[in-house]
C-alpha cells in the first residue's frame, strides 16, 4: 500500500469518526432525557403518570394526563385546519393557478416558515385571542386559539412539501387522464392525488411533529392550565408547554417529573418519524 | 352515474376550482397578515438608538444591543461547531462509503433528530452543559446547544449539495491522478461549496427565531455579554418575555421586527442560492 | 520487432454476476494507436476502465486473467494506483472540463504532486496546449474559464491536460462522438503527431476513423475481442464474418 493510499484510509477512518459522532447526539440527547426522566417513573408507576390527572408538583401528584389529552387535542385541531387548507392550497398552486402566481406564492409560503414562533404566538396572544372572547365567550386563551395558531404555523410545512410531492407525479399521468376524457380536477382527484399519496402523507405527519413539538407559540396562547380541557374554548396544557412553563423553578422531583413528560413527548415524536420515515421511503421505492 | 343530483363534471370543476382559490387566498393572507402586523407596528419603533442601546428598566426603556450581541454569538457558536461536523458527516455519507447499513442508521439518525422538538434540545442542553458540565446559563451552553439542533440541517443541505456535483467531475479527477481525498478538496468541495452555503445560513436563521431550546440554556440576562460563560438573552427570548409579561409592546413590536427582517433576509438570500446552484444543478 | 507495451492475458471483468469482458487477450505496442471499435456494450469503455483501474471505483468490479503494463502487473498488491493513472491518461467521451479556468484545468495533475512552481506550470501549459493543437486559440485567454470553450476545443483541453501529466499511454473513449467534421478533424491530426511520443488506445463507434488513424484495429463484441489485426487487414480481409459483418452495417 502506498503512502497515499495509507492517508486515504486516515481520512475515511476519521470521517467516520465525525459522523458517528454526529449521530451519537442522538444517542446522548435519548440517554440524558431517560436517564433523568425515568427513574420517577418507576418510582410512582408508568399508570400515574400516564392516566393520572392531577398535577400538583408540591404534594408530589405528577398525573400528566390532562397534558397528554392537550397535546393531542390541539395538534388534532391543528391538522383540522391546516391539512385542507394545506393541501388544497398545494392543489391549487400546483394544478390550476398560472405558472407566474406559483412562481410567486410559493417562495413567499416557503420564506413565511422562517418566522419565529414567538412571533405567531404573539399574533395570537394579540388578535386571535381577544376576537374569540369577545365572539365565541370563555377567556380566549383556549385549545381553539392554540389550534388555530399551530394550524398556520404548520401550513408552509405542509403546503411545501405536498407541492414537491405533487410535481413529482409525471405528465404523462395527467395527460393520459385528461386525454380519455376527464377533467382537470377529475384528473386531480383521480390519478394525481392518488400518485402523491405517501409523500403528501410524510408531509402531515412532519407537520404534526412540527405542533406537537411546538412549545413557545402555544404557550402564549392556549391558557396552561393544568386540567383536561372541557370544551374547545377552555385553556389547555401541552407537554410541551407544562416542561417549558416550569422548568426555571423546578428542582429535584418536580424537574425529574419534568424530564418524564419530556420523556413522553420524545416517544410520541419518535413514532411519528418512524411512520414518516417508512412512508417517505416507499414513495422513493415506487 | 348519472344521478341527477350529482353535479356535471364541468360545474364541479367549476365550484372546485373557485373553493381551491378561496383556501388558497385565506392561507397566503393569513401568513402574510402575520408579516404586515409585525412591521407595520415594529417599524416606527426602529431607530439608531434602538439598535445602538442597552436595554433599561426590564426592557422598558433603551433599545436591544445586548440582545443583538448575544444572538450574533450564540449563532456564531453554533456554526463554529455544527458546520465541521455536518459537512464531515455529509463527505463521509456520499463520498467515502457505499450504501449500507451504517449510512442508514447515520440517516435515519439525522432525521429522527430533525425532528426532535426544540424544547427536548433545551432540556438536554441545561441537563448536560449547565448543570453536568458546569458551564452554567452561558452563552457556550446556549450555542452548544443550538449546534446539536441545526445539526440535521446541515448535514442533509451539504449532502444534496455534494450530490448535485456531476459525477464526470469525480472520474475526471480520478483519471488525472487524484487521490479520494484530493477529488473531495480540489473538485467536489469547491464546487458544492454555495449549497453547503445555504444550509449554514438556513441554520443561522433557525438560530437567530429559536427560543425553546435556549432559554433554559443560555439564560435570560439582560446584560450585555463579557464571556463564553455570560448568561445572556437573546432577541427571541427577549421578545417572549417583553411579550408574555406584557412589559412594553412598542418594544417587543420593534424586537419583532428586527427579528422577522433578519431572518427574512436570511432566508431570501438562502433562497436565491437555492434557486441558482442546487436546483439547477440536479 | 515492435516492442510491447501492454500484455493483457486471459483477462475477465465482472460486474457483479454480469461479465462485460470474456477472456481478453491481446498487445499493445509502443507508439502505435490501437482502433477499438464494436457496437454498444461490448466493452470497450470497460477495458479502458480497466487498464487504468477506474473501475475499482464501481462497487461490484471485479477481474480475472492479468495485465501488464511496462511488465507490471497492474492488479499486484504493490501497484500504485495513483501512478498508474498519470501513466495511463484517459479523455473520456464527453468533454468534461473542470469548473476551472483553461490554466488550473491543464495543471490539475500538476498540482496533486505538489509541484507550484510557477515557471514550470507555464511552461507545462503552453507545451501541453501545443501540442494538443489548442496553444494558439487560447493562449490569450488562459485565466478564463474553460466551460466557455466549444466542444471541440473543450476535448483539446481534455487531451491537453492529460499530456501536462506526462503519461506513456493515452486513452480516448470515443473523444469525437458529440463533436462537429471539423472539430474531429483536428483531434484526428493531433492524436497521429502525438503517436511519435506516446502509445495510443482509441476507442471508437465510428468505424471510418478507425480506418482512418489506427495502425491497428480490435473488434469488440459482447465483451469478447473478435479479433486483431492491421487495420489494413481487418478492414479489407477480416478474418471472422462477424467482423465482416459489423464492418457492413449489419448490426451496432
């Protein structure tokens, strides 16, 4: 072997090393967030935790139900409206707009997902919420106000991720369709959605694992209260929120309990880019 | 068919196309309404001292240079350490090995840390840099952990960037006497060099609008920074409290609006070299 | 006698499962251009991957049989690969010139050995362009970016470059196929001028300019060589009907 060769062997051996280690971030993140989180856990029983209701930190009462229940309702509410308004507005841009008004509205969706999400919640905390007060009643920050604001938020996520889905479908699908008779949206409904589906899929879900994760926007608007939310204009507690809400002044079993929400809230991410993974990766297969 | 309620195929293609429109219009206005608020009121609030002065009274009174300062030092850390290990991890995944197990476990890894929510980041970050590691509410902890978050991001930029590099350059390269490492650093670096580009400043982007991750790791001091170990607070963090706790609107407007031009700036940069490097290109 | 540059003796190359070359045997002699000619996929490209070792870069490449190549086993444990490309330089089919200008293309290789002088990059340059034929048309304008030049005289830069790397041996896969009559013209007096310095590879689908620059032809087929001769000779008096055939249109 060559001197070359030999340095050639170095390199590959410590790239290696560089990508095993930015892949052991993953591996330390998981560690650290178990390490802390679980113990509690075992402690108080896997049921307390999952199905118990009342969080009361200073009496030791660490039930994360409500916020389980809240995570879920408002990322529920949250593809209620951002998929359809999503997914036609990628239909739309895609198959029957002019060239010229997509080649416009899609970097202008595109660069609106670089705003920070303090900055919807603020719009929220300042238009959506008194609107639903003085319209709807109840204080306003509620699983609505949360739902509507992580619904646009995920809407640049959504919208562009179904348009490169939706592009990907060849012409000569459409042209077959339109050719034996049937019109555009026909076409559309038909053969273009249909060919689309697994990537349009992963695009929801990424956007779902977007609300979900989502913490400073929802704060802001959803009221945080620590109970299961009655109805739609009830204030709401997410995972995420009841961590960032509470961790300045928590300590010892109070900020393990914290951790063993994170440790709930990184298992639900986890599976869902698990499903998005397989899916994505069936559509390349196709 | 032919049920008589049904709608004709044109009249349906009709009523769709204008319903799509309408969808269509709610969501650009919406997100575009965001935009206009947020300028229309932060603007007036943007001046010379504003940007040039300390923050007084809570954020009360004076501008937000020490926000700016430690957003601009938080960012930088960030890059200093995600962008080695990123693009190293790109030219190992295309250049260096063949699909195999390990290149899907590095990917499926990227990925899964993709999509971590930034609160998770924060979490591990104050568990690991400011209690374990002592460095305390610090600048380092903020940017170490900001790092670990824009990682995925510009592993998988750089990667499409190296992808997009046409591979006739690399036999070329290699019939002239190259070694593996020598194409990498003479032709394939080079020439994905504005993609890998983009993923930096995407990155910095994120940095500059992310609050989650680094509120509980850098800190919410309003001081300017001295040390790789001030707490400090940056624009986003800044902007949530002066928001949250109500303390002044005019200012958290005009925070905003430094903000949201920033990154939009950032983005339409990012945008434009997209457009003309790696698109073009594949 | 002529000397023998190349000995390649009972050599195979898999893809995988697949052969693309079946028991090769042949010579080639010093400053001669060898013709390689044959229709699609029948291995032409391969052997030439071979002779310089580019294929070890496909995964799945794998050889039987040996070559010699200035009395070298070529697939030894103790080859140099790296040398062994600078002997054997290679223009492939389509111009590919580096995203470079006209200057930093020719020393390329030059400058993997470390070699920054200057003075003797200048004078590398201006021999090589020379002697490529390409010195006068561009001389001016070195600092440019090779992308700008025509095809044609994007593949004179390829062969410029090659020749900066001092080789023995100079490979051409199908260096005219996308280039205009004149063009081709002035590759094809070059690569006769450059035969007195160098040993010759051609590999052609055009089977005129086989007839037309190489001292000898080879017909590949399906991985197997048909047959060797004088150029004269396989292109009047072929010896096997398939070459006769290929050599009338039949097929390819």
């Amino acid at each position: 072997m060559t001197r070359l060769e030999k340095n050639d062997r170095l390199v590959r051996l410590g790239l290696l090393m560089i990508a095993l280690s930015a892949i052991s971030v993953l591996a330390i993140i998981t560690l650290f967030i178990f390490e802390q989180g679980t113990p509690i856990m075992f402690r108080y029983g896997f049921k307390s935790f999952l199905l118990g209701q009342d969080w009361y930190p200073s009496e030791k009462s660490f039930g994360l139900l409500p916020m389980i229940v809240g995570s879920l309702m408002v990322t529920f509410g949250a593809l209620i409206i951002g998929v359809p308004l999503g997914l036609a507005s990628a239909i739309f841009l895609t198959e029957f707009s002019h060239r010229r008004l997509t080649r416009i509205l899609k970097p202008v969706i595109e660069l609106l997902a670089g705003i920070p999400s303090v900055v919807y919640g603020f719009i929220g905390l300042m238009f959506l919420v008194p609107f639903i007060r003085d319209n709807f009643g109840g204080p306003g920050l509620s699983v609505l106000a949360a739902s509507l604001i992580l619904g646009i938020m995920i809407l640049p996520t959504v919208i562009s991720i179904a348009i490169d889905s939706i592009r990907a479908v060849p012409d000569s699908y459409r042209e077959g369709s339109i050719a034996l008779g049937a019109t555009r949206w026909q076409t559309v409904r038909m053969v273009v959605l249909p060919a689309a589906r697994s990537g349009i899929i992963a695009g929801i879900i990424l956007g779902m694992g977007r609300a979900i994760g989502e913490t400073m926007a929802v704060i802001m608007v959803a009221g945080n209260a620590a109970d299961i939310p009655g109805s739609i204009l009830a204030p709401v507690r997410t995972l995420t929120s009841n961590i960032a809400l509470e961790m300045a002044y928590a300590s010892e079993e109070h900020r393990e309990a914290l951790f063993a929400t994170g440790v709930i809230l990184f298992i639900i991410i986890m599976i869902l880019n698990t499903i998005a993974n397989v899916t994505s990766t069936r559509q390349r297969k196709k | 068919m032919g049920g008589q309620l049904k709608l004709q195929p044109r009249t349906e293609q009709k009523v769709i196309q204008v319903f799509m429109y309408l969808m269509t219009s709610i969501a650009v206005l919406v997100l575009v309404f965001i935009l206009v608020v947020i300028l229309k009121n932060g603007l007036p609030q943007l001046n010379l001292e504003f940007l040039t002065k300390n923050p007084a009274d809570m954020g009360r009174e004076g501008g937000i240079l020490s926000t700016i300062v430690a957003t601009i030092f938080l960012t930088f850390i960030a890059l200093l350490v995600a962008t080695p290990l990123g693009v190293g991890t790109a030219i190992y995944l295309t250049e260096y090995t063949v699909e195999s197990r390990i290149t899907r476990i590095i990917r499926f890894g990227a990925e899964c840390l993709a999509g971590i929510p930034s609160i998770i980041f924060g979490l591990f970050g104050f568990i690991l840099f400011v209690n374990k590691l002592k460095f305390g509410w610090s600048i380092l902890s903020g940017g170490l952990t900001l790092a670990f978050m824009v990682l995925p991001t510009i592993i998988r930029t750089s990667e499409e960037a190296i992808k997009a590099v046409p591979p006739a350059y690399r036999l070329v390269s290699f019939s002239l006497g190259s070694t593996r490492w020598q194409t990498v650093t003479r032709v394939v670096l080079p020439s994905a060099i504005p993609g890998i580009v983009t993923g930096v400043i995407l990155s910095i982007g994120r940095s500059i609008g992310e609050t989650a991750a680094v509120i509980f790791t850098a800190g919410s001091a309003l001081r300017m920074p001295t040390s790789l170990f001030s707490s400090s607070r940056t624009m986003s963090v800044h902007f949530y409290i002066l928001a949250k706790e109500g303390v002044s609107m005019p200012k958290a407007y005009g925070t905003a609006a430094v903000l949201v031009i920033s990154i939009l700036v950032i983005n339409i940069v990012t945008y434009y070299l997209m457009e003309k490097y790696i698109k073009r290109k594949s | 006698m002529k000397q023998r540059g190349i000995l390649v003796r009972d050599f195979s190359h898999y893809y995988g499962e697949n052969r693309s070359l079946n028991n090769i045997n042949l010579d080639v002699y010093r400053n001669e251009i060898l013709g390689i000619i044959g229709p699609a996929r029948s291995g032409k490209s391969t052997f030439l991957a071979c002779l310089n070792r580019l294929n070890d870069l496909i995964p799945g490449s794998r050889v039987e049989g040996k070559i010699l190549v200035d009395d070298q086993d070529i697939y030894g444990p103790e080859v140099d690969v790296v040398a062994l490309r600078r002997k054997l330089g290679m223009v492939f089919a389509t111009p590919v010139p580096l995203p470079l200008t006209i200057y930093e293309n020719i020393v390329f290789g030059v400058r993997l050995l470390g070699n920054n002088d200057r003075g003797e990059l200048d004078r590398i340059v201006e021999d090589s362009l020379e002697k490529a034929g390409l010195w006068a048309e561009v001389k001016d304008r070195l600092h440019t970016s090779a992308l700008k030049l025509s095809g044609g005289q994007q593949q004179r830069l390829c062969i410029a470059r090659v020749l900066a790397l001092k080789p023995q041996y100079i490979m051409l896969d199908e260096p005219t196929s996308g280039l205009d009559p004149i063009s081709t013209m002035k590759i094809e007096d070059s690569l006769r001028t450059l035969k007195k310095d160098y040993t010759i590879i051609l590999v052609t689908n055009n089977t005129k300019q086989a007839a037309r620059v190489a001292d000898r032809t080879a017909f590949f087929l399906m991985g197997e060589l048909v047959e060797i001769d004088e150029t004269r000779v396989v292109f009047t008096r072929p010896s096997d009907k398939r070459t006769e055939a290929y050599l009338e249109g039949k097929f390819g």
